[in-house]
C-alpha cells in the first residue's frame, strides 16, 4: 500500500504565502500595465484633441477661402460692368 502524506498546517501555510507572493507580483504586474495604458489613453486623447484643433482651423480656413473667392468673383463682375459702362476695354 502507498504510504499517506500528512499535510500538516505549516504545508497550508506554505503554499497559501507563496500564493500571495505570486498574487502580489501578479498584482504589481497589472497595476503597472493600467497605468501605461491610462499615460496611453491619455497620450492618444491628447492626439485627437489636436487633430479636432487642426481640422477646425482648416474648416475656417477653407470657409475663408469660399468668403474671398466669392468676393473677388462679385469685385471682377463689377470691374467687368463698370469698364462697359465708361466704355473701356477690359483684358481678363
């Protein structure tokens, strides 16, 4: 017959210390990645806030551009009609 093994409470206490030496490493390890992915999070919001800065800029900008376009469409109209008008010649 196979001899018993007797675990005695020393054995239990053993095993459940390196369980929470492990569990505490692993812990650590964890807490570790949470916070580079919150510098991460943080990293990428920070991107996309200066992406919505720079795409709001560029709407102005090409507003502006429609703005000046428009103007200087109605501006060569109005030289067009003018020069007609005082009958001179008008070289586009």
């Amino acid at each position: 017959m196979a001899a018993e093994a007797t675990i005695t409470r020393k054995d239990i206490d053993d095993v459940l210390n390196v369980l929470d030496i492990m569990m505490t490493r692993i812990d650590e390890r964890f807490s570790k990645v949470e916070s580079t992915l919150e510098d991460t999070q943080k990293q990428i919001q920070n991107i996309l806030n200066q992406l919505d800065n720079i795409e709001k800029r560029l709407e102005i900008s090409e507003d502006e551009r429609l703005v000046m376009a428009h103007q200087l469409t109605q501006l060569h109209e109005w030289v067009e009609k003018a020069a007609a008008r005082i009958d001179v010649k008008f070289a586009h």
